[in-house]
C-alpha cells in the first residue's frame, strides 16, 4: 500500500490508516476526474466512467491492472452479446436469461471466468436500461465509458507513485517501509 504519503505523527493514524486515507484520497480524485473528463467528452452515460474507476482503483500498478483486464474482457464480452441478443431476440424476460447464461459460460470457456459478473451487469445495462440509439451504439457507449474510467485511474495511480518517489510500483522492486516518527518518552 502507498503509505509514504501521510506522515504518521504519535497515535494519530497507523500506518495502515495512513495507506487508507491515501487510497480513500486517490479513488475519490480518480473517479470525479473520470467523471468531469467524461461529462467534457459528451459520453452519453459519464458515470460509468466514476465507477469503472473506482472499482479498479488499486493501491499499485500491478493490482490495477489485473483489476482492470477483468472489468475491460467482461465489459467487451458482455456488451458484445448484450448487443447481439437486443438486435436478434429483442428485450424478452427468455432472451435476458439466454444472454447472460451465454456470457457466463463465454467467460468460462475462454479461461476468464473472474469476469462473468462483469460481463453479466453489462449484458443487464445494455438490454434492460432504456437507451436512445442502436444497442450496438449502447454497447460501444459502454465499452468506452468504462475504459475511460480505467484510463483516468491508471493515469491517477502512475502519478500518484512517481510524484511520491515510490519505488514500489514495479513488480520486481521491493517497497521501502514506512518510517513511523516516535515522539519521546519523558519519565
């Protein structure tokens, strides 16, 4: 966790505190930058963009991108067969539940079964919420929309550690510890 951030002073925070308070900080810049660049960018549906950067926002590099190819893969699968099912079967109670057995079973045969949920709430957006445009332009909207969110956090994230010196963001560096500065005990 990046902790370097905060300085721990007596009983004020734990160290581990002091990485939630950097992380609570990070997230809560990510996902209201994401949303005002998006909002700037005329997406139809900007705040997609907040959540897909909150849910990927992870304290390093190499969590964030592992969160994020699950987000990215199960988006792009789920709006693919989301859009596929609206443009041949229509909006039916039958067609929802064959789409999303379709994108459960998707994810689990190309070996990305951590993704189904994803893939599963994006088959839900595109063909349960009611949209104005094609669903293939839905589904674009959304594969967009949630990539951007995972764009802004990456960009968050990287800055974040370099503006900080942290040596921890490459996997093959080991983090430096927290120094916690002890006040002195008068007896």
């Amino acid at each position: 966790m990046l902790m370097t951030t905060w300085r721990v002073r007596g009983d004020l925070l734990t160290p581990r505190q002091a990485g939630f308070v950097t992380q609570a900080v990070k997230t809560s810049f990510a996902a209201t930058l994401a949303l005002y660049l998006a909002g700037l960018l005329q997406l139809p549906e900007p705040y997609w963009a907040a959540v897909s950067a909150i849910i990927v926002m992870q304290s390093d590099l190499v969590e964030l991108e592992r969160a994020s190819i699950s987000r990215l893969a199960g988006t792009a699968i789920g709006a693919l067969v989301g859009a596929c099912a609206v443009s041949l079967l229509g909006t039916r109670l039958w067609s929802f539940a064959l789409a999303v057995l379709l994108t459960t079973l998707i994810c689990a045969v190309i070996g990305r079964w951590e993704t189904y949920r994803f893939a599963g709430v994006t088959v839900a957006i595109v063909m349960l919420i009611t949209h104005h445009g094609t669903p293939w332009m839905v589904a674009l909207h959304r594969f967009l929309e949630v990539s951007f969110g995972i764009v802004v956090a990456f960009v968050v994230t990287f800055v974040s550690l370099k503006v900080v010196n942290w040596e921890g963001w490459k996997p093959s560096r080991k983090r430096r510890p927290i120094k916690v500065q002890k006040r002195p005990v008068k007896t």
